[in-house]
C-alpha cells in the first residue's frame, strides 16, 4: 500500500526515532509499504518517520539493489563526496551536501537477522541521508545551498 509522504513542516520528522523491538507482522507491511511508497515516488530512499511512523527503519532504492535497514548504525564512514540531493518530504528542492564517500554500517533485516554492509559513492550519499532521518536531521540542514528543482 502506498503510504502518504509526510512533507517538512511536520513534527514527526525532526523526532529521534525509537528503536524497533518487535520483528512481526506489523514491520513486514511497513517496509513492503515504504518499498512500494518510494518506488511510486521514484525516490533513491525513504525512512520510516517520512510515513509518520518514528522508527530506526529505512529503505534504499539505488543501483546496487533495494535494501532494508532496520536499527542501521554506523561502524566508520571515510572519505568525503560532494553533490547534490533532495528529499521527498522537501518537494520541489535541491541542494548540495557534503557527506562521506565510503561507510559501513551494521542492521538488522526484518527478521531481527543482523549484517554489516559497505557503501560507496551514491549509495553511502543515500545511506547517510536516510540515516540522519532517524535523528530528525534533514539534508537541508546540511546543504551548502538549497534551490527550486524541477522534480
Ligand atoms: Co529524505
């Protein structure tokens, strides 16, 4: 089902999210929702607090492959990368970031299952935004400019 995207101005996305405890039924249907949320809005990733649920869980959408990160932490982040991103609770906006160009972040899958991964280049961009989503961070916050975009 596809979710609303809740848009900035709402305080659910400036929330520290909590922890998820509980793999059942209920984290299934949210991640099957952001997947299919993000896919329709052609996005590269989406949190959980950006569907109005304040949650450690997110999703990314690159050309590596579609993951799910539930209680993602960093391990280390190297390196620096500047470019630019966008948010799709900050429609109709783009600005440039600096952010690290490698990092390596331990999760765990929707069966509570935990693994480690590396990402590079737009990915670790993606990681890093999505991460900073469960601390109430949003890229705005970070970009050196944010502008009208057409998308
Ligand atoms: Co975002």
């Amino acid at each position: 089902m596809i979710r609303e995207i809740v848009q900035v101005g709402d305080p659910v996305l400036r929330k520290k999210c909590e922890p998820v405890k509980r793999f059942d039924g209920e984290l299934c249907s949210l991640l099957d929702d952001m997947k299919e949320t993000v896919r329709a809005a052609e996005g590269a990733g989406l949190a959980a607090p950006q569907v109005g649920v304040p949650v450690r869980a997110v999703v990314v959408d690159v050309e590596e492959g579609f993951f799910e990160f539930v209680n993602p932490v960093f391990v280390w982040q190297k390196g620096e990368q500047t470019g630019a991103e966008g948010c799709l609770s900050v429609k109709g906006k783009a600005g440039t970031v600096l952010r690290p160009n490698k990092v390596k972040i331990v999760f765990q899958d929707r069966n509570g299952d935990k693994y480690s991964l590396v990402a590079r280049d737009f990915f670790a961009r993606a990681v890093c935004h999505e991460l900073d989503h469960l601390d109430g961070i949003l890229y705005t916050d970070k970009a050196t400019d944010v502008r009208d975009s057409e998308d």
